[in-house]
C-alpha cells in the first residue's frame, strides 16, 4: 500500500466514517494540534529522560491517539461509531494522579517560572503550550458539535501534568528554575 492516495489533493479528506471534510474545518484543526502535540513528545523522548518520565510520556502518548480517534469520529447514532476508542475519565484520573505525586516531590510555587531548564524541561514547556493551543481548539469545537467532556477535560489536566513534568525534570537534572520578576 501506497502512503499517498492522491483523495486528499483537493484540500479535503475523511473523518472516521468516511464523511468527507475540508482540511481546514474546526475539527480537523483540532485533531491535528493532538497529532503535533504527539509529535512534540516524541521530541521530547528522544532527549532520553528519565525513566519514570519517560514511562509516562509513552502513556500520554498513547491516549493522545485516542484523542485522535475521538476528535476524528464525530458521535452519531446513524454511524457505527461505538467500537472508537474515546477519551473517559478514569484517563483524566491518571494524569491527576501523577500530576499529585510528583508536586509532592517539588517545592511550592511563590512566582511564575519562566519556561526553561534542561533540554527536556524546556521540550516539555514547548509541549505545554502546544496542548493549550489544541484546547483551546477543543473548546471552540465543543461549542459547535457534541464531543463529549472528557476531551477538553483531558486537554485541562495534560498541561498541568506537562507544567509538572517540566518542573520534575529541572529538579531531576539539578537544574533550578528561573522566576519571573516584573521589572
């Protein structure tokens, strides 16, 4: 099989479920700041972190491809959609509770920190923002189709788990953080 299939030539492609779509739609755009945000942690897993790092970055991976799949298929009764593997709440209740265990092991926050650190901590910030960039996104096509809650909900908790993971991986490589001081 070929990658190229010449479909897509014309500015539009498929969603699951075959519906047909222009490139730019909300949806597409949505699901495709999840694919970026998947490939920035790749990014990030090639700068080899450490493992309980690392063994979390390839869990959020694979749930970001759900998120793909889920923001991909659009719920309807008329498609056979219920065999799509979606985004539920026991994958928002895993980030939080790695989010808890690790903000434990830090020092409370008494400023903004500017992003930064090691290579992986400033990987890890630029990873942050891609996923608020796909939330907001999210939200805007939660607006107009029904995608559930646990989508942006997900999205909500990533960045706070990413903030964290940021923070941890400074601390992890004995590198401190730089506050924001307004001058």
């Amino acid at each position: 099989m070929k990658i190229y299939t010449r479909k897509g030539d014309k500015g539009d492609t498929s969603l699951f479920g075959g519906k047909r779509v222009a490139k730019d739609t909300l949806r597409i755009e949505a699901y495709g700041s999840v694919d970026e945000l998947n490939s920035v942690l790749g990014v990030v897993r090639s700068l080899k972190p450490q493992k309980e790092l690392d063994d979390v970055l390839g869990q959020v991976q694979d749930q970001l491809f759900i998120l793909g799949a889920d923001l991909a298929t659009p719920r309807s009764k008329k498609r056979n959609t219920q065999n799509i593997p979606r985004i539920v709440s026991s994958h928002i209740e895993q980030l939080e509770q790695q989010i808890d265990k690790w903000e434990e092991r830090l020092s409370p926050l008494r400023a903004f920190i500017l992003p930064g650190g090691s290579s992986v901590a400033a990987q890890l910030h630029f990873a942050r923002t891609v996923c608020r960039r796909a939330e907001r996104l999210v939200v805007r096509l939660a607006k107009k189709e029904k995608i559930g809650a646990e989508p942006v909900q997900y999205l909500n908790r990533l960045s706070d788990l990413l903030f964290v993971m940021a923070r941890y991986a400074n601390k992890l490589d004995g590198v401190g953080e730089t506050e924001w001081r307004p001058k």
